[in-house]
C-alpha cells in the first residue's frame, strides 16, 4: 500500500471544495439565495462555462491526491521490516497519465505529433560515416514502421478513434443524466432546449469537451500531441499540471484576502469617527507600495526561512507546496484594499438604515449588529468580488512566475511554462508551441471564470440592474433604441 501525503495546498484545496458544497446547501434553504442562483443556471452562457470549469476543477483534485508509492523489498530483507517509500510524491493524475507517453521525456525538443528531433544531430552510418539528420524519438512514434508512409494514417486512425469514443461518452452520460431528469420535465422540454436550466446547451459543451479529450486521449498514447520542451518533457502534460497550480492561486489567495477585509471594512464603515480613519490609512499607505515590489520582499523573506529549514520538509513537494500555500497568504494579505473599500462604503449606507438604528437603540452589541445584520447584507459584493478576482489571480501567478518570484521552479505553472518559452520564441527555427500551449489552456480557464463570474455579477448585483433597466429606458425615451424587445420580461414591466 502506498503512503497518503497530505499537502497543506491539498489539505485547504479540498476543504474549499467542502465549503463550496455547504455554501450551495444553504443557499438552496434561503429563498433569495436561491432566487438568485436560478437567475445564473437559467443563463445559456454562464452554464456552460461551469461545464468547462468542472473538467479544470476534475483535474485539480485528481492531482491533489498525493501519495509516495511504496519501494519493493531489498534482497535479504526481512518480511516483518519496516517498509519503505519512494522519495518522490505523486498524484493520481500523475498514475492515470501514466498509461499515456505524457509522462515519457525525449531528449529535447519535438514539434507536436511528431516523429523525430526537433534539430539535426550527428550520426553514424552502418559504415561508421558521420552524418547529421533528425534522430527518431526514443517513445513518440516507435510503432511505425515508415513514419513517412504510416504518419498520416495512423494520425487520423487515432482521431476517429478518440472522436468516436468522446462521442459514445457524451452519449451514454446524456441519457444517464436526462433519464433522471425527464421524470420532472419530460423528454420533449429536455431536447427541445426550453427547460429552465439549459441543459441541451450544456450537453452541447459536454460533447465538445468529450470530443476534445477523446482526441488528446488517443493521440497521447503514440505521440506527444503538443510537442515536448528542451529537456524532452511533454508539453501537454505540463500544461495539465499547471491546471492545479492556478486553481490554488486563484481560490486560496481570494480566501486569504477575505478576513482582513470583511474585518476592517465592516468595522470602518459601521463605527466611522478614528476607527475610520486609522483603516483607510492601513490601507491607502498599503496600496501606496507597489505591489510587485512588496510581494517579492516577503517571498524572498518566505524562501530565506526555507532555505534555512530544510529538516522541515522530507521531500522536495513539500519544499514546493510550503511555498505556493505561503504565497497565496501573501497574494490576499497584500490584495484586500480593493474589497475593503467596496465593503466600507456599503455598510456607511446600510448603518443608516432604520432596522440598524432601531437594533442599536435596543442595546443590541455591535459585534452582534455586524455579524447578524451588516455581514449578510454585504455577502452579495463578496460573492461577485471573488469570482472576478479568481481569473486576475490566475493571470497575476504568470506575471509573479516570469519574474522569478512566483512558485518554486519544480512545480508546474502556467507562468514557469511561458518563463521558459521567452528565449525559446528567438530561436531559429521559432519554437512556438510551448507558449501556445501555456497560452491556449490559460484562455480557456480564464474565459470560462470571467463567464461564469459576468452571470454571478448579473444576477447578483441589484444596484447594476436597476441602473441598466433605467439607461435603457432612457435610451428608449430619447430615441436612441428603437424598442425594448431584447430586454427581460422583467426589465420591460419595470
């Protein structure tokens, strides 16, 4: 049996998941909770950016789970001795990937899908004469007998393949799926796409998302489908591992920011007066540092202690992970100025309300008047502030990453990937594919958040609504739009 290893990245990665699913638990008792999340599932674009992030956030916990495979015996060794571990951690993402040439590394550079080195190297002839050509790769392409002849066929032999088999996947997990379903809404609703939740749509993206894997899938198991880097590592597989990375900076450093910032932004806008200013003043001399300076002072401080402390990590994960968890501490300590003045202005509103007056001319205590009445009503600006801040993280890992302040260079990152690409883009001939891959997996993940986050803002944001259904209306009265026909039912009775 192998060893668990529990990782502090791991360890808060999954509580976060359980936090997620007790936050849907209660917000499906709360009816205007529940009001507005049905607005985000009855939006077409916003549900099928979520099929997408659950394939990204899939990846993330298969790749959190940590383990140190177990070392067979040595020779003369007793049965009943201790056993002993592997000195390397690895994930169940890294088993799975196994069975595919992702985990295999060339020599150097491959382009992808292909067959022989990216540069000439020399060679000798049977005869003993040098010459200089490109040499096969050691994995990718050893089962054909003529890569001239048998690349094209074999290529889309695997494509139809990997197509076919996402296609049955997407079929068989339809029917599953709309089976359960169709009891409530019946099959007709379900195909004809007018359910409440747009579940054909999002159907559509599982297929797209099945297809695309299907393909990687089979293509994986007799080449590198996005070539390999200059020590020979698969592209595709750095990429896959950097998946986790980003989801950790980008949820763990809005989780970080969020104490401080409820904290004193609650307390600056309910009390007012030197509790007031003290507040703004942490927090305009914090935002008056910029921020890459400050952040690299205290990631160099974090790898000084580090580097002073090995006998804390037994392995070379725990260096890495130690340091990307310390590294989201200090991403939210030094990032929550932004959601602490949204928050201070907000309840310098809601304190000046009559339900906060009368409690306090109750004798209601403060700590129980910003906990019960202030914090609940400010949860909608902490929601949409934290989706939006999700895809910024991820995009701010790659920039810490390029200047060598991010995460430690043996974890995978987006941003350690496009470090590497920088001199690779000057080369003649350009090797391009590692900053397109890097580039390509960042776009999706960002692109599906940013959606997913515009429906959150949409359906959570009353102040936004109300101001677009009056500049409309406007915009209508003056003649500038002709009609309200492409507004909701509900703008157009407002």
């Amino acid at each position: 049996m192998p060893k668990i290893v529990i990782l502090w990245t791991d360890a808060a990665f999954f509580l976060l998941v359980l936090m997620a699913l007790f936050y849907a638990w209660r917000a499906s008792r709360h009816s205007g909770s529940r009001q507005n999340w049905r607005k985000v599932l009855q939006d077409r674009t916003a549900m099928c950016a979520a099929v997408v992030l659950a394939l990204f956030v899939l990846v993330a916990l298969l790749d959190s789970m940590h383990y140190r495979p177990r070392l067979p015996p040595a020779p003369g060794q007793p049965a009943t001795a201790a056993p002993a571990y592997a000195p390397q951690v690895r994930s169940v993402l890294d088993a799975l990937l196994d069975t595919t040439l992702l985990a295999k590394s060339e020599k150097s550079y491959s382009v992808p899908l292909a067959t022989h080195l990216f540069t000439k190297e020399t060679m000798l002839a049977v005869d003993g004469a040098a010459y200089r050509d490109f040499p096969r790769l050691i994995y990718a392409g050893v089962h054909l007998d003529d890569p001239e002849a048998d690349w094209h066929g074999d290529v889309t032999g695997r494509l139809l393949k990997g197509a076919l088999a996402g296609v049955v996947a997407a079929l068989l997990a339809g029917a599953a799926v709309g089976s359960l379903l169709a009891r409530r809404q019946g099959w007709q609703s379900l195909l004809s796409g007018r359910s409440a939740v747009p579940w054909r749509a999002m159907w559509l993206t599982f297929l797209v998302v099945c297809l695309v894997v299907g393909v990687l899938a089979s293509l994986a198991g007799g080449y590198h489908v996005f070539g390999t880097d200059r020590t020979g590592n698969d592209v595709l597989w750095q990429a896959l591992k950097s998946i986790r990375t980003a989801l950790v900076i980008g949820t763990l450093t809005t989780l970080a920011m969020l104490p401080p910032a409820l904290i004193f932004g609650i307390s600056a806008g309910y009390f007012k007066g030197w509790v007031d200013d003290l507040i703004q003043y942490i927090y305009t001399t914090l935002t008056s540092i910029p921020g890459v300076l400050l952040i690299a002072a205290c990631v160099l401080m974090m790898q000084v202690y580090i580097d002073t402390h090995p006998e804390m990590f037994p392995t070379s994960a725990a260096r890495a992970d130690l340091r990307l968890f310390l590294l989201c501490l200090i991403l939210g300590l030094t990032g929550w100025a932004g959601l602490c003045r949204l928050l201070r202005a907000e309840v310098l509103k809601l304190r000046e309300l009559e339900y906060i007056q009368a409690a306090r001319a109750f004798g209601v205590s403060h700590l129980r008047i910003m906990l019960r009445h202030l914090l609940p009503n400010v949860m909608h600006i902490v929601l949409i502030t934290m989706v939006l801040e999700f895809s910024g993280l991820v995009l701010y890992e790659a920039v810490l990453s390029y200047l060598g302040i991010g995460v430690d260079p043996g974890m995978n990152s987006f941003g350690s990937m496009i470090d590497m690409a920088r001199l690779e883009m000057s080369r003649d001939p350009m090797v391009w594919w590692n900053l397109t891959t890097a580039f390509f997996f960042m776009l999706v993940l960002v692109l599906a958040a940013n959606l997913f986050a515009d429906a959150v803002r949409e359906a959570f944001d009353p102040h936004g609504r109300r101001y677009r259904v009056r500049r409309r209306l406007s915009r209508h009265v003056a003649g500038n739009q002709p009609a309200l026909s492409g507004t909701a039912g509900g703008e157009r009775n407002t």
